[in-house]
C-alpha cells in the first residue's frame, strides 16, 4: 500500500521523538527510511482471511447490479440468519454492522434522564451511542478474572436505567464471563431494563463449559438483545453486516430506528454467500486458534504478559505506556492500539497473518527492551 507523503513526514516525527524518550534504543533500533512500504494493520480486530470464496464469487455477481436498492435481498439474508439460529425471521433485526444495532438499542431504551450501566474497559460504541441520545453512562471496572463484575453492575442499576451492556468475549481484553455468572444475573435484572449481550466474538471461543451463547434464550427473554457481525469470522468487515436476535416485539422496537436500506445489495448477498459454507468459519476459527497460540509462545519466549485471549486479539503488556508504543511501532509501519482504562501500559495486537505478525515482532525486538515487563 502506497504511503502519502503526508503520512511518511508524520512517522519520521515519531520516530524522532522514540530515540529522545528510548535513547538506548537508537542504535539498535531499525532507521525509518527502512520502515516497510506495506502498512501492517492489527489495530483493528478484522480477520486477517478475508471471505471464503463463495463470498467473493457473490461480491463479483452482487456489483452488477450497485445501480439498484436492496429488496429482497436483506429479506433473503434475514431468513438464513434465522435458519442458522433456529429461530423465525422476526427474531432477526439486520443493521449496518453491530455498531448500528448499538445505536437501535440505545435509541430504543435510553434517552434523556436514563442510565447506560456498562463495563471499563470494553467496547465503547454503545456508550458513545447513549451519549448521543442524553444518557449518562456508568461504568464498573472488571472482576480481578477480568470478566464483567455482575454484581456491581446490578448495584448500578437504579430506576433510571434502562440498558446494561454486556461484551462478550469483551474487547480489549479477550476475556470471557462464565456461563454461571451470566445466569445467575439476568433473573436479577430489574422489570423494563434491557440487557444487550455483545458476542462479536462468540465464533473465536475455544470450546469450554464455562462458555454459552445466549442467541437461543433471548428469543424468550423479553428484555435480552443479543448482537453478532459478519466483521469477524466472516471476513466482511468493510461491507458493514451485523444482525441481532431478540423477541419479536423488541425486534420491532430495534426496527423502528433502522435506518432506511441500511445494509445494501452487495452487502446482503455476500453475507448470505458468506452464511452458506460453514466449513470455511470452522477453518478460520481453528486458524485464529493457532494464531492465537502461536502469539502466547512468542510472548512467553520473551517473557511477556499478556492476557488469555479468546478472541482474535490479545492484550500485551508494556513497560512503558501502551499509547508510547503505539507511536514506536506506527513509525516502523505497524499498526496496534492501546488506550484502555486501567490497561494503560497494554497494547491490544490483532492477529494478522503469519508474515504480519513476523513483522511485528521483527520491530518489537528491535525497539523494546528484552525484560519481563
């Protein structure tokens, strides 16, 4: 990908201000004229796969006809999504991406004088979204597991509130909520407040007892919304799918803020195309397991520490702040973030492909100090 000057003038800045902070660094640090010319992108959760090649063959197919709006088309993609759960169409609410789903839910539930109880750190696009609508955000720090802390979240929760916020597994730290935990807390959950139950990630989870989805009960649970995305597993975030299952009458509510043809003609068939081969979500899946593993021993091998991720990402400590290396390594060409309340000297690495993540410990190892951090 070709740099804009722009851009190469910004990181050669950078990369003077590293050897001021690091000067025992600056002779064994790689030069910015020898940044690579690719940018390596791990900032942001996308899968380093792509689609499967049904979905591909559906984009090729799906841009003949960019001149026409969507019909059909999403009614299709709601039908296979209901297929793929067990359950009926109108437990399906289709957006753009998860991320609007959020909006619906804080449009649908909050507004102003009410209260959005969530998690910190995690993903802050539903608490972004209740800002906009006049809700006040309160959040509760994560367990010492790093699970969401039920407990003090119902503590929280008051009149005012109308939506609690649950990710699961959560972003940043790729880090689940039992099973039990969850079961124990939604029956606790005071009349006419809504819980959202974010599983962007549910298809990257090993296996475990300790781990279910909700999609089945929330189709029972009035109050339950439960969001997923094609962004992940799928490989389409750029396309912008996402969906929501829930009871009839809340999909209904969620519907009601669509906005209108929000998820376009390619959008739709490729996601359908996506849906139709499982065995290529099963293979990205034990991929990302591998990948995931493959990061722990190059960790381990440097004595580092990073939190046991369930997702495509893990969160890694730094011996400086997480922001301070994020600057280091954009200089030299890759891409992580960091960032997170109570995480402040982490960086959250997305996994990308084996020569992209080869990359990244290339520059790792020639600007960190090789300590236990």
């Amino acid at each position: 990908m070709r740099i804009l000057r722009r851009e190469l003038l910004r990181q050669f800045g950078v990369a003077g201000a590293a050897t001021a902070f690091f000067p025992a660094f600056a002779e064994s640090a790689p030069s910015a004229a020898d940044s690579p010319t690719r940018i390596v992108r791990l900032n942001r959760n996308e899968s380093a796969y792509g689609p499967c090649e049904r979905a591909k063959a559906a984009f090729q197919e799906a841009f003949r006809e960019v001149n026409r709006y969507p019909s059909e088309d999403v009614e299709n993609l709601r039908e296979a999504v209901a297929v793929l759960h067990g359950v009926q169409p109108e437990n399906i609410t289709l957006g753009c991406g998860s991320t609007e789903i959020m909006r619906m839910a804080a449009e649908a539930c909050l507004g102003p004088g009410k209260t959005l109880v969530t998690a910190s750190p995690t993903c802050d696009f539903i608490a972004r979204a209740a800002r906009l609508v006049g809700a006040e955000v309160r959040s509760t720090p994560l367990t010492r597991d790093y699970a969401h802390d039920l407990n003090a979240m119902l503590a929280k929760t008051d009149a005012t509130t109308g939506l609690l916020c649950i990710c699961n597994p959560n972003n940043p730290t790729g880090t689940l909520t039992p099973r039990s935990d969850l079961e124990a807390f939604l029956p606790k959950v005071r009349s006419g407040v809504w819980v959202l139950i974010d599983e962007a990630y549910h298809d990257y989870v090993t296996p475990t007892g300790t781990y279910a989805s909700w999609t089945a009960r929330a189709v029972d649970t009035p109050q339950l919304i439960v969001t997923r995305t094609f962004s992940m597993v799928y490989g389409l975030a750029g396309l912008r799918v996402g969906y929501a299952i829930s009871s009839a009458e809340t999909a209904k509510r969620l519907a009601a803020r669509r906005l209108p043809m929000d998820v376009s003609v390619v959008a739709a068939r490729v996601a359908l195309a996506a849906l139709s081969d499982s065995a290529y979500t099963k293979k990205i899946a034990k991929l990302n397991e591998d990948d995931r593993q493959e990061f722990f021993n190059q960790a381990n091998a440097r004595m580092l520490r990073c939190l046991d991720s369930q997702t495509n990402f893990v969160l890694l400590r730094t011996a400086t702040t997480g922001k301070e290396v994020v600057d280091l390594l954009r200089a030299r060409g890759v891409l992580v973030s960091a960032g997170y309340p109570a995480f402040e000297k982490h960086i959250r690495v997305s996994l990308g492909l084996p020569e992209d993540m080869q990359a990244f410990w290339r520059v790792w190892d020639g600007l960190m100090p090789h300590h236990p951090m």
